[in-house]
C-alpha cells in the first residue's frame, strides 16, 4: 500500500465486495490458472492440459474467475477463450509473491540456511 495516498473510506458493502475479490483469489486451482493465462488466452482444453487438472474443474473455476471480472471469456466457434481481463491481479500476485518471498528470506537467515540465486529462482515459480 503506497502511505502517501489517503485513505478512501469504504461502506460495509465495498468492504464485502473487496472481501469476495480476495475469496476469489483463495483457491490455489483459480492462482493456477490466472498464472496460467499470463502470457495470453487459453481455452478449457489447453488449461486442462496445462493443470493437470480435470475439466469439470477448470471450467466450474473459470466461471467464479469471469464473474469477478478477474478473466473474461471470448467465443470463438466452438470454444472459448479465456483472458486476464484485470491486469492489476498480476500486480497483487507480485506484490503477495515478493512479500512471501521476503518473509522466507528472513527466516532462512535465523535458521542459519543460505538463500542462493537458483533458490530465489525456485521460489518465484
């Protein structure tokens, strides 16, 4: 949170609307495949291949992403593509990603144990 911005106040609802965005974000599957459809669209079929996962519950997961207007979803044909249509959701992974990182930093620094590069590397995975 960058300290020289004012805080904006929220009613009971926004706050229940920022409280649903940060549920929807709660399934590692829903960060899997937001991670995923980071370098372009994907359809079911190839984030099915791509997750290992079954397509009951990629395509159950998609819908909780879309309705939040975390990914939005385009027709083509048959099928459909699926985009990141918040791009400032990469942003918050980064943001969480690095803190965590960070916080595994520290402790490996009390424990005694040596972060090297190729660990940091494994981390950002």
């Amino acid at each position: 949170m960058n300290p020289s911005k004012e805080k904006i106040p929220l009613s009971d609802e926004a706050l229940e609307m920022v409280a649903g965005r940060f549920r929807c974000l709660g399934e590692p599957i829903r960060l899997k495949i937001i991670r995923a459809l980071e370098p372009g669209e994907a359809n079911v079929g190839q984030l099915v291949e791509m997750l290992h996962a079954t397509q009951a519950n990629v395509s159950k997961h998609l819908k909780v992403l879309v309705d939040a207007g975390i990914l939005a979803r385009r027709p083509q044909g048959t099928a459909a593509f699926y985009h990141i249509a918040d791009p400032l959701v990469m942003q918050l992974c980064q943001i969480v990603c690095d803190a965590l990182a960070e916080k595994l930093r520290s402790q490996a620094e009390v424990l005694g144990l040596t972060v090297t590069a190729e660990n940091e590397g494994e981390q950002s995975r």
